[in-house]
C-alpha cells in the first residue's frame, strides 16, 4: 500500500497536470519557467512504485511542511539520459530529492535528458531562472561533467552539484564514490557461488562453472571501475574463474542487455553483475530465460525490480541519494561545499553489497560470512581493491 506521502505526491502531480499539461519527452523547465519540469508521465517502471518515481516535483509552491512560507529552498535536479524509472540510477536520485522534500521543506523541479547534447540547455534554464531562483542545480551523472564546467563557469553565482565526477569550480560541490569496493564484494559473492551447486528461486548454478560475466552501459573510466572491482572479488574467490566482459554503450537498451547476458550464460556464466542502468533489465529477463543469476546495481533492485526478484541474487547499491540529499541538506543549512570531492565508499555507506530480497536468505552462510569478512578488511584497509583495469 502506498504511503500518505506517495499518495500526497500523486494528488500534487495529478493536480499540477491538469493546469498546465506535459512539458514534453525529455522534460525540463520551460522557457517561461510556467512547466513544473515533470515529463508528464507517472514515472512507472514496472515495479512496485517504492522509489517515488510519480515525476512531481511539488511546485505547487508548497513546502510540504506548514503550507505558507514557501520552500526552504528551489532544487532542479537534471538527471541522466535513460530518464526516471529505470529502478536503478536515476531513481535513487530522486529519492534523496524527495526524502529532502519531506525532511526539510524544499521543492524540487525536475529535466529528464534524451540525449548528451541537452546537458547543456538544462543545466542553464535551470540557471537562468528568477521565477523561481534556483537555490541548487543537481547533475546527475558523469555524462555532465563536460557541460557543467562550461555552465558554473558562465554561471558564478549559481551553486551546483554533480555525482559520479568531480568538477574543479568553486561554486559546485562533486560526489564520488567507490563503487570498485562495493563491487568487489558483488564479485566475490558470485565467484564463491558459481564454483559450488547453487540452486534459489528461478535461477541455479552449475557447480563446476569457471565463467562469470560483466555488462557495462557506456564504456569509461566510472564504470570501468565496477568492472575491475568486481574482477578483483572474482579472484579473490577463486582464481581459477573468467570474467567475459561487454559494454553495451547505452544505459537504456534492455533489449543489448538482453542479448549480452543471454551470450555470457549460454557460453557457460552462471551470473552476471551489470552497471548498465536500465539496460540491466534486460540482463535480468536473460537470466530467468536460462534459469540462471544475476546482480543489480545503484538500488536494491530485486525491489524495485520485483518480477525479476526470483534471479536477482543482491545488488550493488550506490547511494546516490545520499549525495543528493546531503548537497541539498548544506545548501538548506547555507554551508554548501563548494569547490569540494565528497568521496562515499562502505566506510561512511556510500556503497553495499545488498542481498536479494527473495533470494539473500537462501544464499549460504559460509558465503555471506567471507563477504562480510572481506567488508571489514576493506574498510580497515587490509585489502585494497583496485579501480582501474
């Protein structure tokens, strides 16, 4: 059952539709800054709807909290191309975006890019606007980094933050995170499962496998980084075990993601780890046509993805809500770290190795117990997991 508050925002963005109708496919505030900057749709992904994903920004002029002072602070966030309801990277933003909204008071408009190209144009209506005056502009995505150098530069006064890259300027605050140790734990639980007789859900393992895979969305140095922590835990759990790796070059292409997976279990993998956004779904109706496994990223997707909970052995989760949530949270607070590189890794629980929700209870003890292990060792800097290839 939904909660008051998912309830509330489908009333707002049901009720801001019928005054002023779809702002388009990619979103974005309008030039007359008269669109709420939702693309209109109700943000459905095929799953439960848990991430909030309605595309209501609450520009109602409400703040949520006592209905007359107006909002503690004007956010737009410009997500990443692939859009909202992907289950995975995009909706974890605006999870934080949405838990500020009903934690502390601001209101949040929102531009869903197609393409790379419109990074740019976004990122400055947002700048430019005086109705409302943005207090902070969130980039989603490593893809902005380009075009949000060139904007904080053009825009001095305005403050923006930025996840997955880092980006010298003094007026925008950059989130990283260590993703090649969370997926290290990802590689190590696969290799310990895929080398012993595994049978959960929907999926097995063979018992004897030597092969696991890997499908990336846009090959680069971010999501190479998954890669090589995750061929780092592989081995740790056995050397003996091969990682066949494919870069799809898109983070919304179920149908390449399908058809990489279905590649990597037919020569044999029993599981496959993406870091593809929504391509990863495709990965995940791979792994139930061939009764095998798979492993989520960015969310815990066996909940946002629940038809496919029965294959998804855990995800990699990145919180990039909690970037989001704490940009906004010290831009509130007037202590914006600008010119800085906030880096979140499993010390602070900036990444994790999440267990499925149908699946984790199945997985062996002795498994969980050495991930576990392997957590606190990386953590106290006993194992050091590399982050390139």
């Amino acid at each position: 059952m939904a909660s008051d508050f998912e309830r509330r925002r489908f009333i707002k963005a049901a009720s801001a539709a019928g005054l002023i109708g779809l702002a388009g496919c990619s979103g974005g505030p309008s030039d007359d800054e008269s669109s709420d900057g939702s693309d209109g749709s109700d943000g459905s992904d095929g799953s439960d709807g848990s991430d909030g994903s309605d595309g209501s920004d609450g520009s109602d002029g409400s703040d949520g909290s006592d209905g007359g002072s107006g909002p503690a602070a004007n956010i737009g966030m410009v997500y990443a191309t692939g859009g909202l309801g992907d289950g995975s990277f995009n909706d974890q933003a605006q999870q934080g975006a949405i838990e500020a909204e009903e934690d502390l008071g601001i209101s949040f408009r929102e531009a869903q890019p197609d393409e790379v190209a419109q990074f740019s144009t976004f990122q400055q209506q947002f700048a430019n606007s005086s109705d409302p005056d943005y207090d902070l502009v969130c980039c989603i995505g490593f893809l902005q980094a380009d075009s949000l150098a060139d904007t904080a530069s053009s825009y001095p006064d305005q403050d923006f933050m930025i996840v997955d890259s880092v980006v010298d300027a003094d007026n925008v605050a950059s989130y990283t995170f260590r993703e090649h140790e969370g997926s290290y734990l990802a590689g190590l639980m696969a290799s310990l499962l895929t080398t012993r007789s595994f049978s959960a859900g929907a999926g097995s393992t063979q018992g004897d496998s030597t092969n696991l895979g890997f499908v990336g969305g846009v090959e680069s140095d971010l999501i190479q980084k998954f890669q090589a922590g995750f061929e780092a835990g592989v081995s740790a759990g056995n050397d003996d075990v091969d990682v066949s790796v494919n870069y799809t070059g898109s983070f919304n292409d179920p149908a390449a993601g399908r058809e990489a997976a279905t590649s990597m279990y037919n020569s044999g993998a029993d599981i496959v780890y993406h870091a593809a956004g929504n391509t990863g779904t495709g990965v995940f109706q791979a792994a139930q046509e061939q009764g095998k496994f798979a492993i989520g990223v960015d969310r815990d997707q066996s909940v946002t993805r629940p038809d496919y909970a029965d294959v998804i052995l855990g995800s990699m989760v990145k919180r990039v809500d909690t970037a989001v949530y704490n940009a906004i949270e010290a831009t509130v607070d007037e202590e914006f770290p600008g010119g800085s590189n906030v880096a979140l890794g499993l010390g602070n629980d900036g990444v994790a190795l999440v267990y499925g929700d149908q699946l984790g209870s199945e997985i062996p003890d002795e498994v969980t117990e050495e991930v576990a292990t392997a957590r606190e060792n990386i953590i106290a800097g006993d194992i050091d997991v590399p982050s390139e290839l």
